[in-house]
C-alpha cells in the first residue's frame, strides 16, 4: 500500500491528473474507505472538468457504509461541481 501512496504522490507533484485519479482509484480498490485517497480522486475530477462524476463520487461515498470515519467531508467540492 505504501507504494500506492508514494506513486500517487508523484502524480500530485506532477500535476498529471488522470494519473492521479488512477493511482487513487487503485487505491481504493484496497481500501475503500480511504479518505485521502478519495480526497485525491475528487480533486483530479474536478482538475479534468468532469463535474458529474465528481456529484455520482460524492454521493456514493457519502452513502457507503465503511471504516472511514466522516464520509460527509466533500460536500463543498460536491457544491463546487
């Protein structure tokens, strides 16, 4: 997992967006509740412009039951789409 993490951080320093969203959505796979991985996914939907993803993104994440511990924090990036 770590190295999931170390490779989404190059991403984000590069400023490549979908690879961004690639490596969070990998990590997701893992562990789905990850808040920092979903906070990256958001952010690199909302960098592309691809605003109805980011509503459905939101929606889902708020609605899934899970471990993660506030699932209600992206509301203003949901509001911004």
């Amino acid at each position: 997992m770590e190295a999931l993490f170390t490779t989404l951080d190059e991403y984000v320093q590069a400023k490549d967006h979908e690879k961004v969203l690639e490596a969070s959505e990998a990590i997701l796979k893992e562990a789905s509740g990850d808040v920092d991985a979903f906070g990256c996914k958001v952010c690199a939907l909302l960098f592309l412009e691809r605003f109805r993803e980011v509503v459905k993104a939101v929606d889902e994440w708020e609605a899934a039951d899970g471990e993660a511990k506030d699932r209600t924090g992206f509301r203003v990036q949901k509001a911004y789409a």
